[in-house]
C-alpha cells in the first residue's frame, strides 16, 4: 500500500552533515510551537529527520503521513498540511539559510 505525505528537505550547503548539524537542527525544530503544526487527522507534523540514503549531505523529515485513499482525502491533507509545512520551511529558512537549504513538497511515496 503506498502513502502520502508532506516532506522537508534539508540540505546542507557546504559540506557534509556531521553531530553539530544535527544538534543545531533538533535545537531549532525544538523550539517550533507544535500546538501549531497537526495533520489533518489532527495528529502534530513528526520532527524527526532521517539522512537520506545515498547522500552525505541532506536530511528528510516526513512531516505528515496517511495511508493512501481516496482523492478528496488526498487533496484534504493536502490543503490542510502544505500551508503548515510551508511555515515550517519558512521558519528555518529565517534561521538557516546560509547554511541549509529547505525544500517542502506533498507526495505519494
């Protein structure tokens, strides 16, 4: 069964990531109010990021998740979810940016 989802991007701009990336990254997203930031299920967007496999130098964050459905549920989490996860990336963008780069999309995976 595939899914779908919201996912952030975060590519580091020089370099490869290393302990201090990380740190700096859990600090950040720590800070986010998540009472702000919930699916449309209600469930808070997921923080946790995972390096993507076959780089040295970017993360993922699967932000949301849902099993797929239907279209309406489809484009329902889509308009609830793709304005928040832009929030987020333009959070961290004001924060980072001149050493990450972000990158929001909404997909099925």
């Amino acid at each position: 069964m595939s899914h779908y989802g919201a996912l952030l991007t975060i590519t580091k701009k020089k370099g490869t990531l290393n302990e201090q990336d990380d740190a700096l990254l859990k600090k950040v997203l720590g800070i986010l109010d998540m009472d702000e930031f919930v699916d449309v299920a209600g469930e808070p967007f997921s923080l946790e990021f995972k390096p993507v496999a076959d780089t040295d130098n970017q993360y993922q964050i699967k932000l949301s998740e849902y099993p797929q459905t239907t279209e309406a549920d489809f484009k329902a989490a889509k308009d609830n979810d793709w304005e928040l996860a832009k929030e987020i990336k333009d959070m961290l963008t004001s924060t980072l940016s001149d050493q990450f780069g972000f990158k929001v999309v909404f997909e099925a995976w």
